[in-house]
C-alpha cells in the first residue's frame, strides 16, 4: 500500500500548496493555469483513446457502454447526488473541481493497474510516476477551486486501495482486452471533464462512469457463452 499512500500524500500536499497560493494568484493567471490544465487533460484523454483503440476487438463496445452506462447513471443521479454532497461541504464550484479531480485521478491506467502490480509483483514505480502527476494536477486544482481537492485523496484511496486488496481475486480477470475498453471509454471521460474545465460544453460526466464496467460485464458474457 506504499504506492497509493504515497500517491495520496501527494495529493494533500499539492492541495494544500495550491489552497495557500490561491490567494497570492491573480484571477488572470488563475484561468490561464485552468485553461492549460483543461488543454493537458484533453491531450491526456485524446491520447488514452487514440492509443486504445486500434487495440480493441469489440470496435463498438465503447459506444454501446457509454451510451448503456450514460442510462444507468442518469437514473440513478450519480452526478446531482455528488453536487448535493459537494454543496455541503463547500458554497463554491468544489463540485466541479472534485469531478475533474477524482476523473483525472481514478480514471487512469496507472491508477487501476498500478495497486494491482503493488499487490501481485511488489512493485510501485506506476504508483510512485502517477503520484508526482496527481501532486502538480492537485495544486493546481486546488489553486482554483480550493482545499476542498484534498477530498479527493480520499477518494483515491478508497478506489485504489479497494484495487489492492481485490487483486488477488481479479488480478486474472484484468485481462489486455478489458485494459484496452476500460483506456478508451476513461479517455473519453477524461476529454469529457476536459470540455466542462475549458467551459467548451458542460457534461454531466458522473453519471457516465457506469460506462466503466459495461465492458467487465460484456466480456465475461461472451467468454461464459463462447
């Protein structure tokens, strides 16, 4: 669990930077850190899906996920749930920051095969390379939207620990294919957040995070039927 404390501290140390520069930053120069952040993380999404997707062998499972997955979330609400949440801890946009933060955060190959090579092989160096990323993300999130990032942390604990301790049972199950659905359809959440940072197109992203597990549930079908 080295990894993801380490991953996590980072993430609290970059939030309280960025808290405790937010007011020595000019509105000016905070969009412009905005603006590149929201650049970075389109380039980030875009090159998740474009290395992901000549490897795929379902070529339209990611569009039957997202649009099955995008169903399930709006029924459910995941996206004004977290809002509600988000409005009892901060009066500010935090909602809009902790969606990015925890997309950008959670949402990677990094993040999801890193605990499960912490966990089989001993071996943190993804975790430790994805820490230095989410430490600078989160500065310059918090920067912008406030100390409230640091929840994130949290976030990301729960989410990769619960990775670490589970990689016994599925670390088999995590086979290339379902890696290479679970890239594209998280590129396309990561370009998502992008849109909304860049005030291009504001999209409920949550509630398409059950897109994430259509192609777990598609490819263990398939394999049980043929």
């Amino acid at each position: 669990m080295i990894g993801t404390i380490t991953n996590c501290c980072t993430i609290l140390a970059g939030s309280v930077i960025g808290a405790t520069l937010h007011k020595g930053i000019k509105e000016q120069y905070q969009e412009t850190m905005m603006n590149g952040l929201g650049l970075a993380a389109l380039a980030l999404g875009i090159n998740n899906f474009a290395k992901a997707i000549p490897n795929s062998q379902y070529p339209v499972l990611f569009i039957f996920s997202m649009a099955f997955g995008g169903l399930i979330g709006s029924i459910i609400d995941l996206d004004g749930k977290f809002q509600s949440l988000a409005k009892k801890v901060s009066k500010g946009n935090l909602a809009q920051g902790l969606t990015t933060a925890v997309l950008l955060f959670c949402i990677g190959t990094m993040s999801i095969l890193g605990p499960i090579e912490s966990a089989l092989n001993g071996n943190n160096t993804l975790l430790f390379t994805n820490a230095m990323l989410d430490g600078v993300t989160s500065m310059i999130l918090a920067s912008n939207f406030g100390i409230g990032i640091a929840l994130s942390a949290v976030i990301l604990f729960l989410w990769q620990g619960s990775i670490y301790f589970l990689a016994q049972f599925i670390g088999g199950f995590m086979t290339e294919n379902l890696m290479t659905e679970i890239s594209i359809i998280g590129g396309i959440l990561i370009m998502s957040s992008a849109l909304g940072i860049l005030k291009i197109k504001s999209i409920k992203t949550l509630n398409l995070l059950p897109a994430l597990i259509v192609p777990a549930f598609y490819i263990a079908i398939t394999s049980l039927l043929f």
